[in-house]
C-alpha cells in the first residue's frame, strides 16, 4: 500500500474513532441518567457491546455506503480523503458543542460533495441517497412511537406493582436494553467505516472482483468504534440523558429497547440509520407518555436543526476540501 492510502486509512478510523465519542451517549445516555451505571461503567458497558456486534451481523451497510450512494467508478482516494476530513470536521465540531448529531449522514454528506464537482447530480446513486434521506424522518418518527407504545404496555403490564419494585426490575432490565441497543450501534455504525476503506481499497486496486470486506478491516472498525465509545462524548451524553427530558429506569428501557428495535431492523435491512436520531426520538416518545410538557422541546429543536444541517454543511466542506486537494494534485 502506498503512504497516502494508509493515511487515508488512519484517518477513516480516526472518523470511526469520533463516531464512537458522539455515539456513545445513545448507547449509554438513558442508563447513566437513571443512574443503573456511573458514566465510566457505562462507556465500558456499551463498548463491549459494540465490538460484540461483529460477531453477530453482516455487512450488508457496509456495502450502501460502499457502493449505493455515489457511482464507484468516480471515487479515488482523494474523493475518500475529501469526505473523511469534511465529516470529521462537521463531528467534532458538533461533539464539542455536546450535539447528538448523525456521524452516518456526515460520511454520506462528505462523500456527495466530491461526486457533485467530478460528476455532477449523474454521479450520485437516486435509489441510496433516497432511502437514507427517507431514515432521516423515519428512524426518529419510528423510534418516537415504539417509545411511546412500549412505555403505554409496560405501564399497563406493571400497573398492579408498586413504584419501588418497578424501580428494582428495570434497574437490572436497562442493563439488557442498553446491552442491544449497543450491538445495534455497532451493527450499524462501524460498518460504514468499513464501507468508506472497502471502496478505498477496491478504488485504488488493492482489492479486486466482487465487493468483498476484509475481516482486518472489520475487526479494526470494530475494536476503533468500541475506543471511541469508551473515551465517551461526555457532553453529548449529558444533552440526551439529561437536558432532553428526566428518565427513571423504566423510562430508560422502553427507549433503549425502541431503539434497538429500529436499528436492527435497519441494518438487517442494510439501510445506514443514525443511532442518534432513532434514540433522541424514542426518549422523546417515552417522555411524552408522563405529559408533551415533559420533554424540553427547546433542545428537541437545536437537536434537529443539527440534524437537518448535516448532510447540506458536509457537502459543503466535503466539496471544498476536494477543490483544495485539487489545487496541488494533478
């Protein structure tokens, strides 16, 4: 491999590395406020998870972003490099300032930038964009109302149980949620990591045939996603697990589980979703149960304006650090 293209690599895991730190607060945000785990527990708890996932599910996200977004044929290594600095920029950008925001839509914004300038809107796949932009609304729609309907049948399921007992079962049950919840943010997350240095590598001849993912470089988006997890985007978890609405263990466990839920069903269904955007709106749903007045919309909006701004801010700076590449690679 030539220096270039092992740099490209570094920093694709670096970007593995930050989605991690921002995604970590979806995994772990609901039981680090309801306080079943301290925050270091909790980043450990959801790592581990994290790296398990790849024992359990495919690549099939792997290959939209690999080859369902932009045409294949146009993307080299500058086009890859481009998208990687632009989306990295946009997340810690966002991480810093404690925004949930979707690391998977920063990767896809970043690599529709460079396509746009090589080969305008003919360079861009309809069908994937579509899909992914369709998840946008529907990841936080679906995860909002499994939030909700989850919350109304547990209450029901517990009605007879005093609020104590309540308390201790799903102190023990948000352990498990929070644990697939994680194996879904693993599932889904890594594998765009390992999508964006798959087609690294076939676009730069190092691999040819069929598109086919390296186990190296599974396991190594696999065991980065997990570090960066454990580092922990300490103030985006405080964004959801505390500014966004209050949450007592049972809160915690119905959002979790309707995340999971959607994410898993997405990335069995090989469509890249954003953690953040299923799991803010499933808090959301559960905490529209108790009264609308419960959550604070007010962040409910920063969080989305975020998440509307994302795709459209890493075009921008996709596109441009492409141009500058430009400028002193012929």
């Amino acid at each position: 491999m030539t220096i270039l293209v092992i740099s490209i690599i570094v920093i694709a895991l670096t970007f593995d590395f930050l989605n991690g730190m921002n995604d970590a607060a979806n995994s772990i945000a609901t039981v680090v406020s309801t306080k079943v785990l301290t925050p270091n527990q909790g980043v450990a708890w959801a790592a581990f998870w994290n790296f398990a996932a790849y024992f359990i599910f495919g690549v099939t996200v792997a290959k939209t972003i690999g080859k369902g977004i932009v045409d294949s044929h146009i993307i080299n290594e500058y086009v890859v490099l481009s998208a990687l600095i632009g989306a990295i920029i946009w997340v810690y950008t966002c991480t810093h300032f404690g925004l949930p925001i979707s690391v998977s839509h920063s990767l896809i914004g970043g690599l529709i930038g460079p396509a746009l300038l090589i080969g305008g809107t003919q360079a861009l796949i309809a069908a994937g964009i579509l899909k992914v932009t369709l998840f946008i609304f529907l990841s936080p729609i679906i995860g909002f109302l499994l939030g909700y309907l989850i919350m109304i049948a547990t209450m029901w399921i517990f009605r007879r149980r005093s609020p104590r007992s309540v308390d201790g079962i799903f102190r023990v049950m948000q352990l498990v949620s929070s644990a697939v919840f994680s194996l879904g943010h693993g599932s889904n997350d890594a594998q765009k990591t390992i999508g964006i240095i798959t087609i690294l590598l076939f676009s730069t001849g190092f691999l040819k045939g069929e598109f086919m993912v390296p186990t190296w470089v599974a396991v190594a988006s696999y065991v980065t996603i997990g570090a960066g997890t454990l580092a922990g985007g300490w103030k985006v978890i405080k964004t959801l697990g505390t500014s966004l609405t209050h949450l007592k263990p049972v809160q915690g466990f119905c959002a979790e589980t309707a995340g999971a839920l959607t994410v898993i069903g997405s990335t069995l269904g090989g469509i890249p979703v954003s953690t953040t955007h299923t799991i803010t709106g499933s808090i959301m749903g559960v905490g529209s149960v108790k009264r609308l007045s419960a959550v604070r919309w007010g962040v409910a909006g920063n969080i989305v304006l975020a998440w509307v701004l994302t795709i459209p801010a890493t075009i921008v700076m996709s596109g441009g650090t492409y141009l500058i590449i430009k400028l002193f690679v012929k």
